[in-house]
C-alpha cells in the first residue's frame, strides 16, 4: 500500500499540477475577484518555480560534497539510472544515467573493486525487466568482467536497496569498504537509510548534481522549464526524509 501510495504521491508533488489546478478553478470559479485572484496565484507559482536562480540555490545548499579521495572494495550503484529501449530492447540510460558513468570512471581509475548494481522494478506490479539485469548485461558488453559485478534486483526503493544489500554484501563481503554512488539530491535520504543497517561507515558518492554553482542573467529573469520540473525531485526527497525519520 505504501509503495502505491509513493507512486500517486510522485504525480502530486509537481509545481506545474499545483499551477494547472489553480487555472482551471479559476476557469470555472464565478466570482470574479476570486478568478483573478486564483489566476494571479497560479502565475505566482510558476515564475517561482521556474526560476533557475532560486532552484540552483536551494538544491546546491541540498546537495552533498565528495566524500574522502580513497579506494573502496565495494561501489553500491543505487538504480533509477536507466529504463528499457522499446526500439531495441537495449537499456536505455536516463538523466541519472551519471550515477553508473561515475561508477565506472571510479573502477578505472582503480577506486573501486567492485560494483553492485542495486535495483529491481519500479513498477507498481513489479514486472518486466529487472534493471539491475541490464545494466549487468551493459556492463559485459563494455568489458566489465563479471567477478567485477555484484547484482541486487529485487528492490523497488532506496529502503529495499539498503536492506537487500546489507543481507547480500554480509555473506559475500562482511568486512568490505563500501561506498554508495546515486544522485547529489537523492544522498541525504540515502544516508539516513542506510545508516540503519551499515551505521556511520560508508561513505557517499555524488552524481548528476542539479544545484547550481554559477549563474547567468537568464536564471534570473527567463523561467525555466528543467528547473520547474526538477523541484518533483527535491519535494520527494524531502518528504521522503520527514516520513523516514519519523519512522526511525
């Protein structure tokens, strides 16, 4: 239930709804000064989170720094980077695509010894590929070797990501230096969460940050649709925060 829930959630959470529901009220609303108002606010709330400027800040101050320059036994790649080709039937990478490119980077570099993918099927039957599955496939095709790969595909969310790869790294690598590697914005939550099952140990990898260091003037005065669509990821991260202290 609660897992169906997060996903109705997803769809409430976007700024472009709020403004939509607000101009279609006003459409149908019959008092005049009430119209003009909900119409005036619907405006209001897309110039705000439209603006790069305001978004760059707010996500940047979010976000987390690198961790430590070291070498790890174990890079947790947390999924969500990629989907399925319908064309091809090959993965198809997405914006967070970064998390898997970074991890990949850190492994030539000799950073990382291993990588464990960590991600089953999002969907709310929780059929279909595993996304896990694929990205363990893309990994061959590139010359991955496969003692390099560790897979956890059943999960559905980062509260399953954490639980099943504390069971499955406690019998294959109990002592392993681990690190996990997703998105800057989602790595707060992650933290949290799996900190209930390895403590205070791991370290975290930041990928695909949509903060903003430098600005031009045309984040501060030209709305921007990415920025009006990347608020979604920041309001579920914060919720997703309140709701897993509260539970902790």
């Amino acid at each position: 239930m609660i897992f169906i829930l997060s996903k109705v959630l997803l769809f409430l959470i976007k700024p472009l709804i709020w403004a939509c529901c607000l101009f279609l009220i006003a459409l149908f609303s019959k008092h005049t000064l009430r119209r003009k108002r909900l119409l005036i606010a619907g405006v209001v709330v897309l110039l705000f989170f439209s603006n790069g400027f305001i978004f760059g800040k707010v996500a940047d101050a979010y976000e987390a720094s690198y961790p430590p320059n070291d070498v790890y036994d174990v890079a947790i790649v947390l999924g969500g980077f990629s989907g399925i080709n319908s064309r091809n039937n090959q993965i198809s990478f997405a914006a967070s695509g970064d998390r898997l490119f970074q991890t990949l980077a850190l492994y030539k570099s000799a950073k990382v010894k291993k990588i464990m993918i960590a991600s089953g099927n999002g969907s709310l039957t929780g059929e279909g590929i595993k996304e896990a599955d694929m990205a363990h496939d893309y990994l061959q095709k590139i010359g991955i070797p496969d003692s390099v790969i560790l897979i956890e595909n059943q999960s559905r969310n980062t509260i399953e990501n954490a639980a099943n790869c504390y069971q499955l790294l406690k019998r294959k690598a109990p002592n392993a230096k681990i690190v996990v590697i997703t998105s800057a914005w989602h790595i707060p939550r992650a933290k949290l969460i799996f900190s209930k099952y390895f403590g205070e140990e791991l370290n975290y990898y930041p990928t695909n940050f949509i903060g903003k260091t430098e600005f031009g003037w045309t984040d501060f005065i030209i709305p921007n649709a990415e920025a009006l669509s990347n608020w979604e990821f920041l309001f579920k991260e914060w919720i997703g925060l309140v709701v897993d202290q509260i539970r902790a």
